[in-house]
C-alpha cells in the first residue's frame, strides 16, 4: 500500500505529459494557464510551439531532434515579442525522459562515441558530448506512447508542472482495542490517505518529441 501510495505523484507526472484520463489518480488533466493543453503545437511562446515534430527514433534523428530542441528553446520569446524567454545558462543541464525501448537509441545518441576515421586516424566523436551539455535521462514504463520522449530545464525556477499538498498524511489504525468490529475477526485494519494538487504551469522550461 505504501508503495502505491508512492507512486501517485509519478504517475500524475506522466498522466499530465501524455495527456491522458486515469480516474484512479487525475480524473481530468487541466489545460495550462494560456487555455492550451500541457504540450501543444500551437505557437504560444513568441511564435513557437513546446511540441516538435521528430524526424524517428534511430540514433541519429535523436541527436538531430535534440539540437531542433534547443533551437526552440532558444528561439522562445516573453510576450514583448524580443526578450529571449530562455537564457543560454539555463540549456547547460538538461533533463530527458523516454520509454525504455528507446534506451539503445538515446545511448548511441548521447553516451556512445563512435569512431571517425579521416585520413586514417582514428577519433572518438559524439557531437552531443562534445557541446559540453549534461544529459540526465531517465527511461520509463509510465509512458505509454513508444516514440515519444520529453526534455525538461531543471534549472529553469519556473517549473512546466507543479505539485502541490492539499491535505497531510492521515493514518487511523483499527484492532481489538478501538473496534469491536475488528476483535470480532482478530484483525487488525490500518487506513492512510493523503491529497495532492497536479496542474500545468505555463511549460516553456518543456519539450515534447512526438514521433508516429
């Protein structure tokens, strides 16, 4: 029980990415602040979308999908239409998320180096690595679509989706000496409950990779 208990605000996480319906833990998903869901190809921030289309799941439309990333980032703008919405020292640390049958494609795009060979010597090369960026990437089970991953800013303050207490912890224990019901079957009950708030803040620090 606990460790559902545990679970709920992972798969609140992932329920809000996918946008998808989960009576057991969010009944609906709320539209972020600016009327449009989480992840939209709508232009929103300064003219751009925080969903792009990828080019397929090989390692190398991973790495080519991974720098129209950060051109996105870079080309999102605050509502005045001319200040860049995402600072340059906010790209250095990037966190990714992806179905596990992705994981042999994300670790020859970002983890492998292959070797180049020019003229005959022989050179590890990974473009990625070679940018300086620290990848954090986590590989899951919760997302259901295959081809679809996420990347995220963690240093961004502003934070794409938020979680919030609504009520702390209640535990009520029943046995024999507080229920008759229970000394009746020699049993003890233990009951905990607990409330969360899950929403969509307005998710430029987001990106979403959809791929058919």
């Amino acid at each position: 029980m606990g460790q559902r208990l545990r679970d709920v605000p992972i798969r609140a996480f992932f329920q809000i990415l996918e946008d998808a319906t989960d009576p057991l833990v969010l009944p609906r998903v709320d539209l972020a602040p600016d009327g449009l869901a989480t992840f939209s190809t709508t232009a929103r921030f300064g003219g751009v979308s925080n969903s792009l289309t990828g080019t397929g799941v090989t390692a190398a439309a991973v790495k080519a999908d991974f720098f129209s990333a950060i051109t996105r980032w870079k080309n999102m703008l605050h509502t005045d239409s001319k200040t860049p919405l995402v600072d340059d020292s906010l790209l250095d640390e990037i966190t990714l998320f992806a179905p596990t049958g992705l994981l042999e494609a994300f670790k020859d795009a970002f983890i492998r180096t292959l070797v180049v060979d020019s003229g005959g010597d022989a050179a590890p090369s990974n473009t990625i690595i070679e940018s300086g960026f620290k990848i954090n990437m986590h590989f899951t089970t919760y997302l259901t679509d295959v081809n679809d991953w996420y990347l995220f800013l963690p240093k961004a303050k502003h934070k794409a989706i938020v979680m919030g207490g609504r009520e702390g912890l209640i535990t009520r224990e029943f046995d024999s000496s507080n229920s008759s019901e229970q000394a009746k079957i020699f049993e003890s009950f233990f009951l905990a409950a607990q409330r969360w708030g899950f929403t969509s803040n307005l998710p430029w620090p987001a990106l979403r990779i959809t791929n058919t």
